[in-house]
C-alpha cells in the first residue's frame, strides 16, 4: 500500500517540502534508506546521511536547515522520532490480522475461547483453559489445564505454558516461552536429590511483553508474579517465587535466581544476574553483566561482577588495568626505603 | 478435595492443638496464608508470621512454644520443614494422571510403546523409538529415531530429542529441552569452516531432571553423558562429550564447553562457565558467575571470574573496592620518600 | 554397513599395517575404542592408548612409529584427523534421507515448495513460503508468512521462523531456534514502555549453522544479518539489526545488543556479552565471558571482564590474587616512613 507525502503530511500535520507527490510503502534508516522508503533524522549525527540519501521521504524536525541541495521529499513535524514510531504503529496495525480457528486445533471441551480470536495450526488448548476475546495464538503453541489467558494477547509459536498459570491482557509471549515449568527445587539426601513438588503457577499481568525462549517457572507455593507492563528480552531465567514489580525492563539472558524480589521500574541489563531471596528498589539500574549478591536500595545504579556505584566502578577497572605498574612501584618503594633506613643506622 | 487437621495429625503422627476439625485443601507459605490453606513454621527468623497467618492449620516442631494466642490450628510434629514437602508430594501424586494416546500422535510404525502411557496430541515418535511403561510425553514433542526412553518418566510439551538417544527410568524433561542437537564441531578452511559430523549419541540416566529450554548436545564420537540423579536447572548448555557425575547439580544459564568432566556430587551456581576438557572433581562447589579455566580437585569451593577459595575470593573482592584509595596513597608515599631522600642527600 | 581395513586404505590412499581384513561399522575416540570400530591417533599426548586400544583400525600419521605391539590394524595416512573428518562426512551422507512431505504438514496455498524435500509430521508453512529443492524441515517447525528458505537446507524440529525472514541455502537451525521474534524496542513514557514497532526481518546466508534455542530477532527497520558461513553455537542471543560478518564463530550462550557490527573470521568464546552499536573488527578474538564495552580494531585478541589484550589480562588477573599482600605490604611502608620521617624531624 503507497501513502504520498501529501497523505503522510496531512496525517502527521507537518511542512511538506519538495515533491508532494513522493510515495513510499516502507521504512528505513536513512543510512539504508532506498526509492520508496520513508526516514527520519533527530540525531545530528546521522545529518550528513540525508544528502545523499536515497529514500523518498525524509521526516525531520521542524528547524531543521540543509546546507545543500536533498533529493528526497521533506516532512517537517514536531518531533521526527516519535513521528516516525506512530507511522511504524499505524502501518503495523494496518496488517489484515490472522482471525479464526484452525481445523487443526484441539481444543479440549471444557476449554472456553472468546471472541475473534485467531488460533492457529496445531494448537493445543488443554482441559479447563480460558481465551479472552481478540487474543491470537500462533501454530505449535501448548496451553496446559486451566490456564487462563486474557483478551488482546498475542502467543506466538511454540510457546508452552504449564497448567494453572495466568496470562493477562495485552500481553506478547514470543517464540519458545516457557511459562510454569517446575521451579529448581530439591532436597538433599544421602543417596540423591528428592523433587520438591512445585505445587504454585506463574501470573502475568496486563501489558507484559516475554522474549523467545525466556523461562518463567511456576512457585514452590504461590505464585511467581510479572507485574503489569514488565517488558522482558530473549533467554532470560526468571526462577520460581521470583515477583518482578511494574515496568521493570530486562535485556536478554538475565538470570534472577529464587525468590528473588524486583521493585518497580528497574533497568537491567544485558546477562545480569540476581542470587536468591535478595529486595530490590524501585528504579534500581544494572549494568551490564552485574552478578548481585545482596539487597539493593531504591534508585541504585549498580555494575560490574563486584558491583559499585557507577563512576566507582569505572575507576576500580581503570586501576585495575594499572596493577601491574602499581606492583612495579610498590616493590621499588619497598626497595629504597631500606636503603634509606639502611644508611640511616650507618 | 478437603483434608482435616485430625486427618493429617493422624497420617503424620503429629499433635494437634487448637480446632481438630479445620479443613484445608492446598499450601501457602506462612506470610501468604489464607483460609483453607496449610503451612508450616521450621526457621525462627519467620515465627512472628504465626500470630498473624490466615492458613488455618500450621505445621510446627514439637519445641514450638507459642508468645501469643494464635488463631490457626497447629500440628505439632518432629521436622514440620519435611513434613510439609511429604504432603506436598502426596498431594501431587493424588491427582489424576493423564493416561492414554491423542488420536493425532504420530507414531512410527516400527516404534514400541509401553504400558499405561500417555502420548498427547501431536506427538511425533519416530521409526525404532522405544517407550517405557507408564512413561508420560506431553503435546508437540518429537522422539527421534531410535531413541529409548525409560519407565516412569515425564517428557513436558515442546520437547526436542534427537535420533539415537537414551533417556532413562524417572526422568523428567521440561518443555523447550533439547537433547542431542549436534556439538558445535568445525575445522577451518581458508574458504570457511567445515562441519565435523556429530555421529554420537547423548545418554540420560535415571532419576536426572532437566529444566526449560535447556540443551544437551550429541557427543562427536561416543557419548554426551548425564549421570544418575544429576538436576540441572534452565537455559544450560551442555555441549558435545561432556560428562557429568551423578548426583551433581546446576543452577540456570550454566555452560559447560565441550570434553570437560565433572565429578559427582558437585554444586554449580548459576551462569557459571566451564571450559572445555577439563575435570571437575567431585564434591565441587562453584559460586554464581565464576568462570573455570583450569581443573578442579575434589571438594574445592571457588568463586568469581578469577576463581579462588572462598575466603580469599571474598578478601580479594574488598579490595578491588579499596584501589582507588591504594593508588593515591601510593603515589603520596613515592612523592615523601622522593622529598626524604633529597632532604638526605643535601 | 562394514568396511574392511583394505577398502579403507583403498579409498584414503593409506598403507596398511596389519590384518587388512579387519572391519568396522562406527567410530570412537582412541581411548573408548571397541571392537568394529576405527579410530585415530593424530595428538602424541594420547599415543600411550594406542596400545590398548580395542577398536579394530586405527588411523595415525605415515611418520607413526610404535614402541610397543598393537593389537589393531593400522592405516597410515598424511593426516590422521583430517582423513577420519572425511570419512565421517562419507559415513553421515551415506544414511538414507528422509524425503517427501508428511500427510499431517499444513503448507498453505500459495507456498512454494521445491522439489526433492523432506517436510515431517505437523510442520505449517504459512502463505506465501518459498522452500528450496532438497531442504529438509523436520516435525513442529513453523515457518511464518512469505519467508524464504534456500535449497538443501535442514530445519530441525521445533524451530520457529516469523514472517518475512530469509534463510539461505545449505543453512542448517537446530531444534528450538527462533528467527525473527520482535527487537527489544520500547520507548518510555510515564505511564509504561510503549512497543515499537519491529517491521525489519532477519536474513540469513548461505552455510550458516545456528544452534539449539539460540534467537536471531529481526530488524527494527531494515535487517538483522547474518553473513556466509557464520557458526552459532546453542542458546545465543543475537539482538535486532545486528550484523555478523562472514565466517565468524561463537560459542554458546553469547549475547550480542542491538544493532552491533561484527567482522568477519572473529572467534568469540562462551557467555561473552558485547555492548549495542559497537564495531567490532574482523579477524577479533573474545575469551571466554568477556564483556565488551567499546569497539575493537581489527585482529585484536581480547579476555576479561574488563578485557584487556590477552597477556595483559592474565598478568592483570595475577594481581588480583596479590592483592591482600600489596594492601599489607602498603600499609608497613607507610608506618616505616611516618616512624623515618620522625626520627628525621627529631
């Protein structure tokens, strides 16, 4: 589907300059940007990219000025980012959505599925489960007994979630999600481990969106809870008891061991990893590859294997990098001090 | 279903104080406690919980002597901590199993299915398979060729396993595991790198637990080994000929490269990384996100990226936070000796 | 299938030394050799097994002199190792493939489906898929709207590719793999993170091979891009708009951040991590668990959590185990100088 400058300008409310009549069906980077693209530029970094860039529709921001002449059709808006992502949003929407069930599902009598739903090939929806109205379920996905997912959801494609857990609306699981396997619990005997049973579920409320292959286990007793609007990437661990508070966002393979419990609006980075039964605060941030040992306070900005506040933690790694030198010195000091001392006696 | 406090009293030869008649049909821990659930008290740290739970039955040590009133009914029995995973397992083993075959598993027509199993729908086994008696295999997962499960195992929806592979008797596998996927196996060319085929197999041993999305490679040659009662938790890599002992367990995102050999009995925390053709004693205990490059004795505890001994580690870490101030005080130390040896020499 | 140590020797131009009539169906390492089967000997650290050794050929270099008598038929060749990767290439390709398309595969309409495949139980390929002459998609595997897959390429079971995405020919994604999950994208607003949206696919080229439940999310805007020849061990995570330069190899469980560039030929161990928009050069070597905060000029070889340039780091890791002892041997020279300072002043 074409959209002309003209069109796009109505929409957005922005200046159009240059050719009206540009037509674009897609987007790019304006690095990539090729005949039929539509870009942005905020950065202005990226400022020298749009003489030369051969996308047809370029949004910018208001004062924004060329220094040379630019093939492409401008479109001057208030903000040309968050532009651009409502554009993203609308051509997103604008996709024929995947409705009805596939001949192919098995969906258990007991099961109750709502409205304009879309579930696909080979879904299996187990006894007791509940679908809300406008969820979508992709091919290949397992939904165990009395699971009950919420309306607007979208399930990828094999995904599986184990009996009694809860999924609210509006929520994303992607790819390979596993929700309610048995948290890692065992007791030690002489001759082996003895299984504690994992008797709790898993909850997901409203607005949680899951990365492929990321692990949510079920509570010993409980339940493990991902609070409303928790935004998680792509295999990371998140084990049983474990309650992730609102709006908390983790990047891929993060770990946070048991009981573990994470405030609100948090940040954590790439290959973090949380020990067991520790708090952490609201607005707490982790660098990347953080191991976390003990509770942290609200507002923290942690990073590092031994982790410090944030600048501290930049100094101790410069230092480190300084150790031998600080050796060397260490040992001449020692040297010429008992020289000094030596003479001293004399 | 509903169960008595005189019931349970009577079935875990313990002592009831308060209402022999308060029912109770599921767990909670003590601080989560509601009506009709059971709980129990074994650490001090949670005693206070006591006076305040809405669980309407509690179990706890015969010492028990109680500050205040309190409202739920106490069983008073000699390790609560044990009782109550004892009920929890009886608990389990009360609900009904899944018996049968979907009428959508595939199954190979040269494949042997045991008795009083349940194969869910979309289960693929293929030619030569064999499945043990009372063995379990939830929807969507594929048996490969010739592979051999066991007696009274559980094989969670969405499971992978590749041809030629062994599972033992009480095995239980967690949805998204993969089971001999080929190592990671190549030999350099100028042109690019040649796959070395994985032509072995991966053996799983009795009474072995492997968690979500976990992955056990096939061995190049021989096999990958699992040994008896070995747990291991989410997201590990296992890769091709390794070998671990039994009884030893692995906390999630765990990797250990291919060759290495761990002992039995061992403890590895989480996001740990061994390297390849290593030994692992036995009795071995890693901290979370230590990484191995070199073998370990028997009964050793190492933690951190540059692993040491306990102690020393935790010794070591204190003073990485202590650079900053070593460094300065060095550099005034080189500064005064400078000034003391020139006072000297004139 | 047998074959005589005659026929062997016949076909790797080597020189038999022993019984020429000795047969083998399989392959092992030296030292877990068995009857009927053919081994190597190429590393003169295990030449000890080569005297016990049970299995019944063995290969070694034509420059191999025994100390001792040995009981298996020998063959000597120019290269012992490369010879039995050839033959072991000879004994995979000589299984019979699996070929045709299963009853129980739901391929859409306007699919495409070349010639010579093998398409297993169950597997949907949605509308618009293109799959090449002689690929091979084993059980469960999804494969989304309009995405593209080359000839003679195997997909594994359980794999998972959105619409869209291109794979291209000789590629192989192991069981689990999910191509194309949305980008990590979020943009925050006080309220909670608002998606943006991921509308860039995934291209894969020709000879990659990408392990057991590694993620490969699509673009943004544009594409993630993984070049010729790439080798992804298992459970890695590669982030949106990512590009991995030709022939580079990673080990298991890595994670790279979004929109990072690789070269090509880098080697990049276990559980490294690196940082979104950075420019890592070719030829690049990363220990294993490094975290890499910044870009990395060409042929560098780097390891650490603060890496540095290999011997650089493990002086620098030496140290650290020093530390206590600097931190005492600091403080005695400071009182020294303070008591030597005094005396002076005296």
């Amino acid at each position: 589907m074409d959209f002309s400058a003209q069109q796009i300008a109505t929409f957005v409310q922005g200046e159009i300059v240059g050719d009206a009549n540009a037509t674009v069906n897609t987007f790019a980077k304006i690095e990539e940007g090729k005949p039929g693209c539509i870009t942005f530029l905020a950065n202005p970094k990226y400022a020298h990219y749009i003489y030369d860039t051969e996308a047809s529709i370029v949004l910018v921001n208001r004062d924004f000025v060329p220094e040379k002449p630019i093939k492409a059709t401008l479109i001057k808006v208030d903000n040309a980012y968050e532009t651009l992502a409502k554009l993203m949003m609308l051509y997103e929407q604008s996709k024929t959505q995947d409705k009805g069930i596939a001949s192919t599902a098995v969906i258990a009598e007991s099961a109750q599925v709502g409205k304009d739903v879309f579930i696909g090939a080979y879904v299996v929806i187990d006894e007791g489960a509940v679908i809300g109205d406008n969820t979508s379920i992709y091919p290949h996905t397992y939904v165990g007994k009395n699971v009950r997912i919420g309306d607007s959801s979208i399930i990828y494609s094999g995904v599986n979630i184990y009996h009694d857990c809860q999924i609210g609306n509006h929520v994303i699981l992607h790819s390979g999600v596993v929700i309610g396997a048995d948290g890692f619990g065992f007791a030690p005997t002489p001759e082996g481990y003895n299984k504690i049973p994992q008797i709790g579920n898993v909850i997901i409320e409203d607005n949680v969106e899951i990365g492929a292959n990321t692990c949510v286990d079920r509570a010993t007793m409980g339940s493990t809870i991902i609070h409303k609007g928790v935004k998680l990437d792509n295999l990371i661990q998140v084990a049983h008891n474990v309650v992730v508070g609102a709006n908390t966002v983790m990047a891929a393979q993060v770990g946070i061991a048991g009981s573990a419990k994470l405030g609100e609006w948090c940040v954590i980075a790439g290959q973090v990893g949380i020990s067991g039964h520790l708090n952490i605060g609201n607005h707490v941030t982790l660098g990347p590859k953080t191991g976390i040992l003990s509770s942290i306070q609200d507002g923290k900005t942690l990073i590092g294997s031994l982790p410090a506040e944030g600048k501290a933690w930049f100094r101790q790694q410069a230092l480190v990098k300084k150790l031998p030198d600080m050796y060397r010195e260490l040992n001449a000091l020692r040297k010429e001090l008992d020289e000094l001392k030596k003479d001293k006696t004399n």
